[in-house]
C-alpha cells in the first residue's frame, strides 16, 4: 500500500528513543523511497533552537545509529532537508500555536502524532491538541509504553485520549509485533496446512517464550524501580508473543479480525489466586556476577540505586489456557536482565511419538524455534536415522535463517510499524480491550507482590535467573530450552 504525504509529529523528538530508534528507521524508509518527496518530519522539544542548531544534534545523536553500509551521504542530506524543529512546552497550550504554524493546512495531508513521552502527558498533550483543532478525524496519534502503570491508569489512559481520537486513529506500538520473525510465525500457522492439524493440545507438549537481556538497567534506575519486569516486558510483549502463538485462525489479515482473536486468548487465560500464585510464579532480582566475562554490579548497586529495592529483574510464568485448542498446554514465559545471553525466542515443543517402533529409547521430542533475535530464523529439531549399519536415530535440525534465504535488505520493528502507521493500518497494534484484558490478567500477580514482605529471589548476573525458575518448569517433568541442550 502506497504511503501517501504526511506531516509526523514526534513528540519526544529530542530524546533517547527519536534519537536510536525513530529517526533511523524513518531515515532507512527515505533510503528505500518510501517516504514521498515532500513528506516531513517534525520534532517537538522544550528549548530554543534553531533548525540547524537541532539538525547538530542529530548528527551527533541519530547518525551514528544507522550503519556505515546504508549511509549515503546525498540521502541523509535529502532526509535532513524533512526535518523541522518546533519549540513547544506540552504542558502550555498556547506553545500549540507554534505546531499549528509548522503544519500544512491541507487535508490530504495526513497528520501523525507520535507520543514518545511519559504516559502521565499523554492525556495533557492530546488535550492540548484538539484546543488548537489538531485533533481532527484525519489525524493519527501514536503511544509508546509504558500504556499504564496498573489496569486502573490503563483504562486511564484509554478514556482520556479516547475522548479526542477513535480507536481507528490510536496506534499502541509493541514494537516485538514488528519483528519479521513474529510475521513469519503467522504465515507459518496461516499460510501452511502442514503446522495448523498439529496446532493444538493433542500433539503440543509446552510452549516457551522467552526474552533475555544480558544488559542492567543501566542509567534507567529510577524509571525500570518503578516498573519492574513483569509491567516492562510480561505485560505487553510477552502477552503480545503468546497470543500469536496461540490464537484461532483469523477470518481475514484485518486489523480487527486478528485482535479480535488476540483478545479471546487474553481472556481465555486462567486468573491467578493467592493459592496458585506461589506455585505459577518466580520473581527473581540480579545481584553481583559476571556476564561475558566482566564482572558486573547487583541491581541494588546500580548507579542511583535505591538500596532496598524490592523491584523484580527477572519473572517467570507458567500460564494456561481454557480452550479447547490448549486445554492442559503450559504457557511459560520468562524475562529478565543480566542474564547469560541476549535473545528472544518462541519454543514449540512437540509430544514424544505415541508408541516407538525403534530400540532406541532417547528419542527427542520435534521442536520447533521461533527466533526473535539476535538473529531472525526458524529451527525445527526432526529425529533422522544415521549413516552406517543399523537403526540409530539422531536429532538434526532444518534451518531458516531470513537473512541468508531473503537477500532482500532487513527492515526493523520500528520500520514496519512506522510504515504501517503511515498507512493507517492497524493490525499490528493492540487495540484498547487488548491491553485492559493483559493488565487484568497480570493485575493479580502485581496486587500478591505489594503485599508480600519477602524480597524476589537472588540470582547471579550471567545466569539464566534463580533455580526456582528451573523449579517451576522442573515440577511438570520439563527444562527450559536452554538446559535441555547438549553442552558444548
């Protein structure tokens, strides 16, 4: 689909996440002629500025996130010649006046309005722009998380930007749902009849979800202390990566027929009660370690840290299912920082055969690897026999790897779902009722932990989390991926 022209707005133009993640891919998206000739981009910040004065920082902030391979000087120059800087304080509404001024008066211009800022001035800036009659039928407003800090605010958040734009014009961005792998997994459920007879409690052992970060929280203290991982990651991109897995086929690649079927998952999954809780979930924090080889500090150690955090870097979920399809499935999700490696992955373990033919007794389970990053592919474990005399079987593995089989360039999350906001398609974002119903499921796990006195459970930097994460897989007679693999 074509993008036709636009004026974006980015709210939060001058910080961390325009700087490394917005400008480059809007940049790569000039590169590949995306963008038409006389499409803007206009960044909002605080301070007085020049336009050159501003287009210096992006130099010195932005440039440097686009590789060397995909800079080309006289694209760069053309994408420069898009960017406008407006002075503006979101909170006074007649610094609006200044945004009207820059934008083009036309209505065959389409104008975004990406809120990469604090949840608390999502409500003051839409606010704000429908007293200046930004707020028309025509305009698009983007939200970046946190979408809340419970489901109370949630639902905060969705009344009041609701009472200026339609759930049509509201793009609530998790930006794993961009990722190429994520697509793939849905032409691999929709577009094969091969997987979808398999797709189901009768034939599937477990499902794993996992998003690891080897990273702290950095300079990140004060705002990661008061989210934690279950609000930073299980809540949003966890929840997002399960419904993928385990939706019903849609009625078509509509916006509202595949979140329709996201939302039946969210509330199909069995609420926690204080008696299940203990059992069903871990929280862990990192303390001193070493990852990589370098020794690394304690969350309580961070620079800035509050010494008697009770915050969570590490969680652990077992979920379920009540459906039909996934009855008696095992969901189990885990995040964490300071782990051993970098990466997010879907693992879809398969039944062992009802009955082996075969004398051989150690035949491994078919599983199926949805990877996520660092690199983007699908593995499928298969049991082959091997070379030579007799009936000895071996597990081999089917590779795709996106990048080696597509030679075409890679685009990012934030790519794809820039161009899908550009082209008012929304199938890729959650939708108000989705995110109500993933805050209500976890909404019981954060109201156990407030009132809990005991602190989450220690575990070393550089590993994969505390032992009662293995526990928990442990009990159903199950390891997580990583410790079923042969070692090295």
């Amino acid at each position: 689909m074509a993008i036709s022209d636009f004026d974006l707005v980015l709210f939060g133009g001058t910080g961390d996440l325009a700087m490394r993640k917005l400008l480059p891919a809007l940049y790569a998206r000039d590169r590949a002629r995306d963008l038409v000739p006389s499409a803007r981009i206009i960044c909002i910040g605080r301070d007085n500025k020049t336009n050159e004065e501003f287009l210096q920082i992006v130099e010195q902030n932005s440039k440097p996130h686009i590789s060397s391979a995909t800079m080309d000087a006289d694209v760069w120059q053309r994408f420069c010649g898009r960017i406008q800087y407006v002075s503006l304080n979101a909170k006074e509404p007649a610094t609006y006046q200044n945004l009207v001024a820059a934008l083009r008066n036309d209505p065959a211009i389409s104008h975004v309005f990406y809120l990469a800022t604090p949840p608390t001035l999502f409500s003051m800036i839409c606010d704000n722009l429908s007293q200046a009659g930004l707020a028309t039928p025509n305009a698009r407003v983007v939200l970046e998380k946190p979408l809340g800090h419970d489901l109370e605010s949630a639902k905060d958040i969705n009344a009041q930007v609701g009472r200026y734009f339609s759930e049509s014009q509201i793009f609530r961005i998790d930006h794993y749902l961009g990722k190429e792998a994520v697509q793939n997994l849905l032409a691999l459920r929709f577009g094969n009849v091969l997987f979808e007879p398999l797709w189901r409690r009768e034939w599937i052992s477990d499902v794993q979800i996992t998003i690891a970060e080897e990273l702290g929280v950095g300079g990140r203290f004060d705002y990661y202390d008061t989210s934690g991982a279950l609000r930073d990651m299980l809540q949003n991109h966890l929840l997002q990566l399960l419904c993928i897995v385990a939706m019903e086929p849609p009625v078509s690649n509509s916006a509202d027929s595949v979140r329709d079927e996201k939302l039946k998952v969210l509330r199909s999954l069995k609420r926690f009660t204080p008696a299940t809780l203990a059992m069903n979930v871990v929280r862990g924090q990192y303390r001193a370690g070493h990852v990589n080889g370098v020794a690394v500090p304690g969350y309580r150690k961070e620079e800035d840290a509050n010494p008697d955090s009770r915050t969570e870097t590490f969680v652990a979920v077992k979920a379920e299912i009540d459906t039909w399809r996934w009855a008696g499935v095992p969901f189990y999700l885990r995040t964490g920082k300071r782990m051993a490696d970098s990466l997010a992955e879907i693992v879809v373990r398969f039944k062992s055969v009802p009955h082996s033919i075969f004398a051989q007794s150690n035949a491994t389970p078919n599983c199926l690897v949805i990877r996520l990053q660092p690199d983007e592919g699908l593995h499928m474990n298969l049991m082959a026999k091997t070379p030579g005399d007799g009936m000895r079987l071996k597990p081999v593995e089917l590779e795709l790897d996106f990048r080696e089989k597509f030679k075409t360039p890679r685009m990012e999350a934030y790519e794809r779902l820039l161009l899908d906001v550009l082209r008012g398609q929304l199938t890729l974002f959650m939708r108000s009722d989705e995110l109500e119903a993933a805050w209500e499921w976890v909404e019981p796990i954060l109201e156990h932990w407030d009132q809990e006195e005991s602190d989450p459970i220690p575990y070393s930097a550089g590993t994969w989390g505390p032992a009662a994460a293995s526990a928990l897989i442990g009990r159903d007679g199950l390891q997580w991926r990583e410790e079923a693999l042969p070692e090295v």
